[in-house]
C-alpha cells in the first residue's frame, strides 16, 4: 500500500531556482492538498484540488502554482524559490472533501539558501 | 478570519500519566479531526468526530465534539513512551467545507 507519495524527501534550492514538489496518491482519492509546516504554527494548507482539472487556493497561496491533471497526481511548483519558503511540505489526499480524513505523505524538506 | 486555539503548547509528562489536549474556535465547525505526527513523518489520523457531543474512543485514547461544535479535546490514559510526539485538532466543515484547519499543535514529551 504506497497511500501518498512525495519525492522528493529533501532538496536544497538557491534564492531564485524553480523547481516542483511531486505528489501521486494510488487510492483514487478526488481531494488533494498541499500543506507547508513550519515550527509553532502547525499546518498551513497552500492549495488544493476537489478533482482533476479543478484547483483552489488555500490560505498561504503565494509563490506556490498547482495543476491536476491527472486523479493520482497534484504537483506543486515554487516558480522563484526564496528564504521564506524554508519548510516542511506536505501533501494529502483524501475519498472527498467536507471533513473527510486526509492521509498524508511524509513529508518534503526544503531548504532555500 | 476564523480563530482556532489549541492548548497546552507542549507538554512534559511521567510515564503513566494522563494528558489532556483541547482545541477551541471562534467558528462552528461540522468534523473535528484529531492527528498524531512523529519525528520526519506525516500526520496520522487518530479519532475522527461527526457529530456534535459525541465522544469516541480508541484504545487509551478519548476525545469528544463539543456541543457548541465550537471545540474539542483529546485525553490520553496511561501514557506510554510512544505517544510522544505532536498532536493535532483539525476542525473542517461549517464555512470552510472542503478544507481542513490545523491548530498549532501540542507536543508531547514522556519521560519513562
């Protein structure tokens, strides 16, 4: 049962750089979410996904993009990294939205220098 | 915007212990969620609420959907070494359908 997947697990990007946080969920899930976690202030949710084709913003959408093109997948893109994106990513699925609960991956650290 | 305050900010507990978590909001809230995170992994799912008064359990631990719908708290009985780690409330439903609000977190530390 792979549940949530996110690659990769670390990275370290300089002030400037692009890259894209990978996300795929093998259980069919509608819902998906991006969260980032930083110390004293639990879970932010960034963007998120009711299905493919549909993306929303959540409430720390800045300089973070989305698309679902898929079911399984739900990348999230950081166009020009800087310092204040250093964080702990995380992205979760879940059957559908309302409460539903989500099932989250590990987690990708970013550290931007 | 919605308020949602989760308290204590950690805790430093004897094995064997009891530990009460709670969360409160200024917004009523349809689901209360309770997670579970260890060191470098993601939230874990630990007692899922739906409807309002209610009080489940799992195992040592209890939790309970206020009947304002505005709160929740979680009790641990007997605390054990592994339950250390960080507890989450995440409320959803009401004005936010469709999306999970997480508190700030209480980690927990259990000393044998």
């Amino acid at each position: 049962n792979a549940g949530v997947t996110q690659t990769p697990k670390f990275q370290v990007l300089k002030t400037g750089q692009s890259m894209t946080l990978q996300c795929a969920q093998d259980m069919n899930h509608e819902y998906m979410s991006w969260y980032r976690q930083d110390p004293g202030m639990g879970l932010r949710l960034i963007h998120y996904s009711v299905g493919a084709g549909i993306t929303d913003q959540g409430e720390v959408p800045n300089g973070y993009n989305v698309s679902r093109s898929t079911t399984e997948d739900f990348p999230l893109r950081l166009l020009s990294a800087a310092p204040s994106q250093t964080s702990v990513y995380f992205c979760a699925s879940s059957r559908r939205p309302g409460g539903q609960p989500q099932h989250f991956g590990d987690g990708t650290r970013l550290s931007i220098l | 915007g919605q308020q949602l305050n989760q308290s204590p900010q950690s805790m430093f507990i004897q094995e064997g212990e009891d530990v009460s978590m709670n969360c409160t909001s200024s917004s009523i809230f349809n689901t209360w969620l309770w997670y579970k995170q260890e060191p470098g992994e993601g939230p874990v799912l630990l007692i899922a609420l739906y409807k309002a008064g209610e009080l489940t359990s799992n195992g040592r631990l209890t939790a309970q959907f206020g009947i304002t719908r505005k709160d929740s708290f979680l009790n641990i009985s007997a605390s054990i070494p592994s339950d250390v780690g960080i507890y989450f409330c995440a409320p959803s439903g009401g004005t936010s359908y469709g999306k999970l609000t997480f508190g700030q977190g209480t980690i927990l530390t259990v000393h044998p």
